[in-house]
C-alpha cells in the first residue's frame, strides 16, 4: 500500500488506460478522482474503485474547458481537502492527412491533449505547492517521438506534453513536486480496437518485444512515477512501447 491516505486524480479515467492506472492506483492505497466526459464509464470505474476500499469522486468536467477544470477542483478541495497525484491521461485522436484536416480537428486535439493538460496542472500545483509535495505524470505518446502519416494535430500536441513536463519539472522542484511523462506505444484499448488487424500486425512486426501492449502495462510505470520509489526522478519520460520507438 505505497499510496496510503493519498489522494489522486486521473483525467480520461472511464476506461482504457486511464481505468487501468485508476485501479492500480486504488489498489496501492490512494483514493481517486474519476474524470471522464462519458459519465456512465466514469461511474463504473468509481464503483470498482470503491470495491476495493477505497474512495472516489466522479467529474465529468471537460478538461479543455478552464470553468469546469476549476468547478472539478473546488469539488476536491471540498471532498478530500488535498491533491497529492495527478495523472493526466486524458486525449483524443482527429487523425487526418494535412490537405484534408480541418481547422476543427486540429484545435479539438490541441485543446484536449494540450491544454487540457495546462489546465489541470496549473490548478494541481497550486494545490501541491501548498503542500510542499506532489507527483505528476503526463502520458505523451510515441506519435510524440517518432511519425505516424495522417497524426500531425495529435503528433503536435504529444510532443508538447513532453516540453511541458521537462519545462514544470525545473519550475516545480522547489516545491518538492515531480513531474514526469509516460509514453504508451501500440496499446490495447477502446481507441485501438478499431484498428485493422491488417495493420496490426504490421505493428505488431516492429516491436522488438513482439507483443501489443496492455493498459496495465501502462498503469505499471505511472504507479512507479507516483511512489516514492521515484522520488529523485523528475523531467523525465518513460517510453512504454516494447521497443516500437528507441
């Protein structure tokens, strides 16, 4: 139980590999925000939060939107009083090639996976600078290391998740707050299911470890980010691919 009497919130908690890193989190002690736009997933993963014992609140705030990140804050000040992890994990994929992308699908991916991630930082720190402790994990993406024809909204703004981790990391640390980035490879979730097994494989042949990964596989690293286990590691990121990119 490394989390103990922490309290965590993870942004895109519904399902996929924000519901993997929930529950992990849960299972080490930690009680946990739920945040999903699909309040009924949002629901079921705090229900089996709470089968294991531990608390939960769910919100259903828009992270892209700075009212409802505030309103989700205000709800955790008043419910736990503290913040001591936060997981922003939500994103969106708008895949298009450029000629054809719209003004839309370019600002839609930005605001989620990028300011998103601004939004409940800013809001975070304040809240763990009070405390004088916090740990904070940013899931970039390998479409953030390395290319993917069709991805440049969502290569843009993985990409800028890791500017933003290595930037916080050197403004946070003298509030003794971590901050740090994981990078999923090919994972299996909702968002990949609907991927062509044609191209799966194809995938699935340029992974040394010769397997799709799993949420958990995720959950795994972020649960090591937030433990004490890495308490002298900040400004850095994990890549979690099978050695797709290296």
């Amino acid at each position: 139980m490394k989390l103990d009497k922490k309290v965590a919130l993870v942004t895109g908690s519904g399902r996929g590999i924000g519901k993997a890193i929930a529950l992990m989190l849960a299972k080490e002690g930690a009680d946990v925000v739920v945040n999903d736009m699909d309040s009924d997933s949002a629901a079921k993963t705090a229900e089996e939060i709470l089968s294991i014992g531990r608390k939960s609140l769910v919100s259903v705030a828009n992270i892209a939107v700075r009212a409802e990140v505030e309103s989700m804050f205000d709800a955790i000040k008043e419910q736990f009083g503290r913040l001591d992890i936060l997981v922003n994990n939500a994103g969106i994929t708008r895949d298009s090639l450029l000629v054809k992308m719209t003004e839309g699908q370019w600002d839609e991916v930005l605001a989620v996976n990028l300011k998103g991630v601004f939004n409940c930082t800013q809001f975070a720190a304040k809240m763990m600078s009070e405390q004088n402790a916090g740990k904070i994990v940013n899931l970039s993406s390998a479409s953030g290391q390395m290319v993917n024809i069709g991805q440049v909204n969502y290569a843009a703004s993985k990409a800028g998740v890791i500017g933003v981790t290595k930037t916080l990391a050197r403004e946070l640390a003298r509030f003794n707050i971590n901050v740090n980035a994981v990078s999923p490879g090919f994972i299996n979730t909702p968002m990949t299911e609907k991927v062509p097994d044609k191209v799966r494989d194809m995938i699935k042949s340029n992974i040394p470890l010769r397997r799709v990964g799993e949420a958990e596989d995720v959950a795994k690293a972020v649960r090591f980010l937030v433990t004490d286990d890495s308490d002298y590691i900040t400004g850095q990121t994990i890549a979690c691919n099978g050695g797709l990119y290296i």
